[in-house]
C-alpha cells in the first residue's frame, strides 16, 4: 500500500470503536461455591461457567465484597490476585 492510503485508513479508524479494557475489576459474589461478578454486576462466572484462578488467587480466603484484579477473555475469567 501506498503510504498516504494507509495514513488516511489509520485517521479514519481514529473515532471508531475501541476494544474494552483487558483489565478489570472483579467482585466476588458469593463464598459458597466461589462467584465473581464483573462489568457491575453484568457477568457472574463461578467454576461451572468459565472461572479460573491462579495459584494465587486460589491460595487466598475470599469473602463476598472482596475485589480482585482480572482478565475477561472469551467467553472466562481469570482471577489473578485480591486487590
């Protein structure tokens, strides 16, 4: 590609959607069995459905209110540590 075709492609994309955060804030729901919430409350992934921890976050003692930092990928969540 031309160089001014590309640079005009690149100025058009500027406005456009971007991608949400890779971070986030997650909320753990529930002890019993072990639920985190995400997005304000808008996703909840307990072990059925998609959550993973790390040998990290599995180690802690986790309470309902608790917050933890975590990756949303697909269709899980990634617990990686208490926050």
């Amino acid at each position: 590609m031309a160089y001014d075709y590309e640079m005009a492609q690149r100025l058009r994309r500027l406005g456009r959607y971007q991608p949400p955060p890779a971070w986030h804030e997650a909320v753990c729901a529930a002890v019993s069995p072990l639920a985190f919430s995400v997005m304000d409350g808008n996703a909840l992934f307990t072990a059925e459905n998609g959550l993973t921890m790390t040998a990290t976050a599995a180690a802690r003692e986790w309470h309902s209110g608790d917050k933890a930092a975590a990756v949303l990928s697909g269709g899980s969540l990634l617990v990686i540590d208490k926050i």
